[in-house]
C-alpha cells in the first residue's frame, strides 16, 4: 500500500499511520479527493479522482486475507461518505 493510501485510510478509520496525517478530506465539485494535513490551513494535497479512490477503497477491503466479517465490510463500505465532505454532489 502505498503512503498517500495509507494516509487516507488512517483518516477514515481515525488512526494515524503517516506523519503527517490528514486531517480533513473533500471531493471538489469536478471529483478531485483533497486533503488537509496536519500543519496545513487549506486542502492543499491533491489525492487524484474520487472514482480512482473508491475504486482503490472497494478493493482493499474486500481483500480476504484481511479477515473482515460481512458487518465490518458493510461498515466500511459506507464510512468513506460518511467521513469525506463532498462538494461534487
């Protein structure tokens, strides 16, 4: 995984796995992912396409040497929206 993926789920699961960690994350009315990390005033990290994240997100947690029950995969499979402001509505 990589260290920005990594940010990215240390933010929706509130845990920090890099330094520095994001704080805050959006999708822009055009559907880029931004982020706010720690230190930073503004979104000023650029994370790509929401398409490519939720593709990237959907992915990882079906992943089944991660040993995720039905429940913790449904969870999760919600969290990101519930986590992420999204202006591209």
């Amino acid at each position: 995984m990589s260290i920005k993926m990594m940010a990215i789920v240390g933010f929706i699961v509130e845990g920090k796995f890099t330094t520095p960690s994001i704080e805050q994350m959006m999708v822009t009315s055009d559907g880029i992912l931004m982020a706010r990390v720690t230190g930073d005033i503004g979104y000023n990290d650029i994370l790509g396409s929401v398409s490519d994240f939720k593709r990237n997100w959907d992915k990882l947690i079906h992943l089944p040497n991660l040993g995720l029950s039905a429940d913790e995969i449904r969870h999760l499979e919600i969290l990101p929206s519930v986590s992420i402001q999204n202006y591209g509505d």
